[in-house]
C-alpha cells in the first residue's frame, strides 16, 4: 500500500513539473524570433503573434516573450504607448541582475516612457541601460541607448547634452558597422546645428550625407530626410530663394513620405518675403494641420500671422500670434515637469547610494568573516591548551603508576 502511495505521489510531482514547463515548441519559436529580430524583424513579430501566451508558463517565458513581443514592433514602426507589457521583463530581469537582457528591456521601456511624453521617467531608464552597455562594451548598444537619450534631450530642448549623447551614438555605430544609422544621426546632428542657429553648417552636413544616399547608397528615404533637413536651414537663414528650389526638390521625393502641413507653410512666407502675396494666400488656403505636433502647429501660425500682416488684417494677425505664444507656454510647462538633467543625477544618485550599501554590507560581512575567524582561533587555541593540558595529565598518571610499581617491586 505504501509503495502505490509514493508511486502516485512521483507521478503526480512529475505531472505537475510537466504541467507548469512552457511547450518546446513554444520555446523554439522565441529562439527562432531572438534570432531575426535585428535583421528582419517583420519575421520575429509574426513567429511572436503565433504564440498562444497560456502556454507560457514560467516567468522567465514571458519575461522574453514580452520583449520580444515589444522589440519587434518597436522595429516595425509601430508607436507603443502601454508600457505594461515590457514592464514584465524589467521586473523579471531586475531580479536576476545585470545582463544584455536587462539593459534591452529598459531600453524598450524608457522608448515607451518617451512616446507616453513622461521624459524624466524615460531618461531614468535610458540612463540605466546606457551604463549596462557600456559594463557589456556592446558598440551597437552603447550607440542606440546614446541616441535614445539625445532625443530625449532634444524634446525638452537641452540640445548641448543632446550633442553630447548624439556624437557618442555617431561614433560607436561607427564602431559597430552601422552605416546607416551612422548617417541617420549626422542628419540629426544637422538639425541640432540648425537648431543652434548654426545654418549653413547644418546644410553642409545634410548635403554631405545626401551625396552619399543618392550616388553610393541609391537609399531614397535617406535622401527625403537630407533634403527636408536642407529645406528647413535654408528657410530659417533667410535664404528665401535656395528655399523655394530645396522645396521643389523635395516634391520629387514626396511619394516616399508625405511632406509636413508646416513646409507649405514655410514656402508661403519665402513667397511673402519677395512680395508675391497672391502665390503665399494660396499655399496657406492648402495648411491642414491635423495631427501636427506643437512645433509644426506653431510653424503654421506664425506663417498664417505673415500672411495676415502683409494683407494688414491686423486681428487675424493677432489671433495667430496668441496661438504660438498659447503653444509656446505649453511646451515650456511641459519642460518645467520634465527636467532631465535632473532625472539623470536622481539615477547616478541612487546608483551612488546602492554603492554605498552594497560597500557596507560588504565591510559588514568582513568583520562577521574576521570576528568568526578570529573565535575559531579563540576556540582552537582554548581546544588545544586543554589537549595538552589532558596530554600531560595523562602523562603525570603514567608516571605516578610507573613510580608505584617500582616502589612495589623494591
């Protein structure tokens, strides 16, 4: 009877192992998806949406899963605004320690804090998994957190530690032989030299790169994204007739994307500029703004305001210009619950303070160690003087009997 009872039990404890063990197949699929995620990442989120998550049935499953699950759609361009998902794979890898895991979930988790527009949470992140690239000396990685932060400096306007992150993702995808990303974010070094007010250095480097898409790469997206960066520095320098020529090169490319409502905008007053109102009330009349962000909706305002000045409609004119201001003060609130330069310091402060106590409970630990090691000396030198002390004893009762029989044997 005892041996059917522990015959059931084994079979009920191995039943339930089997049980609770995510299906290799499953498995297999989220190897298969680790595998192609960098190249074709289309191909990882379809073996992804295959799986069936009941069948995922340890954490550590779906810690991978999900971000994998995130990874992918991130690469296909999809926007994420729910961070649910891969906050499963922080908690599960925080627990484990550092690891190239870890630093790619914060990493995914901070792209998903930035398109939530909650900038402090994201450059707390972003920061993290920077420092976990660099302790890997992952090139690629150290490159693409670099540049995660740079646009985070960029959207609350702090375009010298933009740079400064910037020229570190330029360099190390370099390192790394990321050609195009490489020249990705010469171009956005370009936009932040315009956004210095530094012109023609941003339209060098953007007709720099544009060189090397159109006659070596024959790559046309990249081309688009020099040719819009050319066409805003030309506009923002005044230089009214080169703007209306970058535009028209730009309308070659437009069914690659579809151009900013706020290009048409800036065309209108290159045309207000040189005195051809007519062409300008056009180009207005064709603005929509719907879906434009802050700063593109700012663009079109100041636009429609040159044009209402120029035609001396002076409370229009007024109209559009408390729009921008309204626009401006908004971005500037924004920045105000967004400082990430202080959200970064909170990081390496709190990075300091784990130092800390990590260093003592270490030098907790190593006086326990020492106090243990110096009462095991205490006790094998106490353990010692008592053997001796039995030895002579025993020693002294030898002799005392020794003594005695002699004295007997006289």
């Amino acid at each position: 009877m005892t041996n059917i009872i522990r015959s059931f039990l084994c079979i009920l404890i191995f039943g339930s192992m089997f049980v609770a063990c995510t299906p290799k197949e499953i498995r297999d699929k989220l190897v298969a998806a680790e595998n192609v995620i960098e190249e074709k990442p289309d191909s990882a989120l379809m073996l992804i949406n295959s799986i069936d998550t009941m069948e995922l049935k340890s954490r550590k499953d779906w810690a991978k899963y999900a971000l994998l699950n995130v990874q992918s759609r991130v690469k296909t361009d999809e926007v994420i605004t729910s961070d649910t998902l891969i906050r499963r794979a922080v908690s599960y890898y925080e627990d484990k320690g550092d690891s190239p895991e870890l630093m790619k979930a914060l990493f995914y988790n901070a792209e998903i804090l930035f398109n939530q527009k909650r900038l402090k949470d994201a450059a707390y992140d972003a920061t993290h998994a920077y420092d976990l690239a660099t302790k890997f000396e992952d090139n690629y990685w150290i490159a693409k957190v670099a540049e995660s932060i740079s646009n985070i400096y960029i959207e609350s306007y702090n375009e010298n530690e933009a740079k400064k992150y910037l020229f570190k993702a330029i360099f190390n995808y370099e390192i790394a032989g990321k050609r195009l990303n490489h020249l990705y974010n010469w171009c956005d070094m370009a936009i932040l030299e315009g956004n210095g007010s530094n012109f023609s250095r941003a339209v060098e480097i953007a007709d720099s790169v544009a060189t090397i898409a159109e006659t070596q790469l024959k790559d046309s997206l990249l081309l688009y994204y020099c040719r819009k960066i050319e066409f805003r520095n030309l506009y923002k320098a005044g230089n009214y007739d080169k703007t209306k020529k970058s535009y028209y090169e730009l309308k070659k490319l437009e069914s690659i994307r579809e151009l900013p409502s706020s290009f048409l905008a800036m065309l209108s007053v290159a045309y207000l500029h040189e005195g051809d109102i007519r062409k300008s009330e056009q180009l207005i009349k064709g603005i929509n703004m719907k879906g434009a962000d802050a700063r593109e909706r700012a663009v079109s305002f100041d636009a429609y305001r040159s044009y209402y000045l120029a035609i001396e409609d002076y409370k229009n004119a007024y109209r559009c210009y408390d729009s921008v201001q309204s626009i401006q003060n908004q971005e500037v609130c924004a920045l105000m619950d967004n400082n990430v330069a202080l959200s970064q310091k909170d990081y390496y402060t709190d990075k300091s303070s784990e130092s800390e106590r990590l260093l003592s409970k270490s030098h907790f630990r190593s006086f326990l160690l020492l106090l243990a090691v110096i009462i095991i000396l205490i006790v094998a030198f106490i353990s010692y003087k008592i053997a001796i002390k039995i030895r002579n004893r025993k020693i002294e009762e030898n002799i005392n009997e020794i003594t005695l029989v002699s004295t007997e044997k006289s």
